[in-house]
C-alpha cells in the first residue's frame, strides 16, 4: 500500500502580508513561513472560524462570542459581592458546560475528556490548564481565583479546594458532584 505524502502547496502573499510576515520571523515571533501557517491552520480549527461571520460576527459552536478584555470583566464583577463570586463562577460554568455537551458533544464531567477540554479552554483564552494527580493547575488565569474555582467546580462536576490565590492557581480534586 503505498503511503499518502504530503504535497507541496504554493502560496502567493500580497506584498504587505509578505512583509508583514518577514517582520514577525525578523523580530523572532514566528520561525519560520510553515510554523506560522501551521500554527494559522490551528487557530482556525480551534476556534472554529469557519463559522463566523466576519467582521463583528463570531462564534465558538453555537455561542456568539466576543473578544473582551479582563478588565472590562472585573468592571462587571466589581458590581457582584465578592461573597457571591463562585456561585457567578458557577452559573458561567453550568453555561459553558451545556454549551460544550451540545457543541462538542464532550461530557465535560468525565475525568477523561478534561485534556481536551483544557485545550479549549486554553484556546479560548481561559488560562493555561493542567492536570497533575489530583491537582489543577492554572497559569495565567482569566478570572479571580473564587469565580474561576465556581467556574471549575460546575464544569468539572466535582468539588475543589484552592490551594493558591495567585497565580499558578493550584485547585485540589476533593471529590465528584
């Protein structure tokens, strides 16, 4: 049986996505022409970009979403009592929950699917996710430690006890919902 290789494509860039290009790989943010198309083909996977309507229109499966800096979010978290903050975490979760069931088809409480979920959520911006024994470690979180503890513990479907309010944020698995 003879073994599918890989064909060669050629691509003709605009002078300015040229250039554009050639800076990146100059400054040392891309390495090179077929990293940074890779790493395109990626992003427009991940994202699923195929379904938006852009500009101004994008979705991630069937929620619209909309690139929102964090303090745009700890604006509108500041008019939530903090005593409140991981049940708000927990209705966002139930939400992203449900949304990635019927999008993705992932039972996100499942121990077995959290890799790909937090890929996902990595993708989406939410932090950089890892599971370790029976610890979640998060780099770079975009919430607070409290909501995204809520967050966690209605997504994952277990309970969760922070080890850590700074970041890397360190949750301890304590038990399944």
């Amino acid at each position: 049986m003879r073994e599918e290789r890989s064909k060669r494509t050629t691509i003709i860039l605009e002078k300015g996505d040229r250039e554009f290009l050639e800076k990146l790989i100059a400054e040392g943010k891309e390495p090179g022409i077929k990293p940074f198309i890779s790493k395109m083909f990626d992003i427009y996977r991940s994202m699923a970009i195929y379904d938006w309507k852009y500009p101004g229109e994008y979705y991630h499966g069937s929620s619209r979403v909309a690139f929102v800096s964090r303090d745009t979010v700890n604006i509108l978290a500041e008019f939530i009592p903090k005593e409140k903050w991981r049940e708000a975490g927990r209705r966002i979760g139930s939400s992203f929950r449900h949304t990635t069931q019927v999008d993705q088809g992932m039972d996100t409480t499942k121990r077995e699917n959290w890799p790909n979920l937090f890929k996902r959520l990595r993708v989406l911006g939410f932090g950089d996710f890892s599971l370790r024994e029976k610890f979640i470690v998060v780099k770079n979180p975009f919430f607070d430690s409290t909501l995204l503890l809520g967050f966690l513990e209605e997504l994952l479907g277990c309970q969760l006890e922070a080890r850590t309010l700074t970041s890397p944020l360190i949750f301890e698995v304590k038990g399944e919902a």
